[in-house]
C-alpha cells in the first residue's frame, strides 16, 4: 500500500500560513534552498499531490508561468515542470475545471478516493498546504508520514494545522536543522 505524506512548513506557534491571502499565507516563511532540498529527500519520490481548492489556486498561479517564460530561473522552471508532471487531485467544491495538466477535480468523496489512490498508485502521495484537507486525512489516520518545516518565527496569528483533529501519536524519523534556523522534522504516524 502506498503513503500518504503531508508536508508543510509551520510556524513555532502552530500556523501552516498567515491570514495574508494576497501572499498566499506564506509572508513568514524563511526560504532557504538546502530546507528545500533535505524536504525533497526526505519526502522521497511521489507522483500524486493532493490539493484542497486554496492550495491549488495558488500553485497553479505561482508555477504555471514558468513553464513557458523563457527568461524563468532554470530552477524554478524544473520544480513548475515537476508539478506539472504530478498528478494533481483536488478537493474543491468552486473548482470544475482546469487547464493545468494532469489535475483531476472532484467536489467529494475525499475519504474514499484517497483510500483507493493508496491502493494504486504507484508511488507515494504528497500533501502540500491544505489545511482542511490534512486535518480530514489526519482524523482517518490515512496520512502516514508527516514533514515539518519549522520556521524560527513566532506567527501570533494564521491558520492552525491541526484544529479539531482527534489525538494521535507520531514517532521521529529524523530531524536536521539549517543555518536559516529553519528545522525539518520527519515524523511516522504510530499504528
């Protein structure tokens, strides 16, 4: 069977993004390439990305004009080519339809298709941003893994990770920290 993966940068004080829909809910975090990097071996290879409305609307934004904008950083081009290549399943009940390649929509049935995707597909599955939709998944106990970067900010406001989420227990995987003062910590879901 395959994982379910979530990945997400928090703040120390538990916010995924800030209230800041303009900037995406990301004008707190710290980028640093070499988090960005670790992330992506930590995450391993995945060919699926599930996405809920929000999340979605702001890829397709910030990657899609870089796949064809000859003057794009080449390493922004290679993640919006990577993107591109993943399929995106979105839960959105606004969204009916996208020219974005490789995006299946459905308006429901989060639960079950993402049971059946862990039956088949043939890698991992990632989870970026989605709020709503990680905390569904958490509370089915369908996601398997979970990535942290941790941003050396204290938010004060934003959008929580885990409101109203049952309890659950994870166990360290693994942990490294950067110069930028950013964390990644790797956790697996204890069965």
């Amino acid at each position: 069977m395959r994982k379910i993966k979530m990945l997400n940068r928090v703040s120390i004080d538990g916010y995924f993004a800030s209230n800041n829909e303009a900037n995406f809910g990301m004008d707190w975090f710290i980028h640093d390439p070499e988090v960005d990097k670790a992330s992506h071996v930590i995450g391993g290879k995945m060919d699926a990305l599930l996405l809920g409305g929000t999340t979605y609307r702001g890829f397709e934004r910030s990657w899609v004009p870089f796949l064809n904008d000859p003057l794009a950083p080449e390493h922004l081009k290679k993640v919006a080519e990577e993107l591109t290549d993943m399929t995106k399943v979105v839960f959105s009940k606004t969204i009916k339809q996208s020219n974005w390649a490789n995006t299946q929509i459905y308006d429901s049935g989060l639960i079950e298709v993402v049971r059946q995707l862990k039956q088949h597909s043939s890698s991992d599955i990632l989870v970026l941003g989605s709020g709503s939709i990680v905390q569904q998944l958490a509370n089915e106990r369908l996601i398997d893994e979970y990535i942290f970067i941790v941003t050396p900010v204290v938010a004060g406001e934003g959008k929580p990770l885990f409101p109203h989420v049952k309890p659950f227990n994870l166990t360290l995987g693994e942990a490294k920290t950067f110069e930028s003062g950013n964390v990644v910590l790797h956790y697996v879901l204890k069965k």
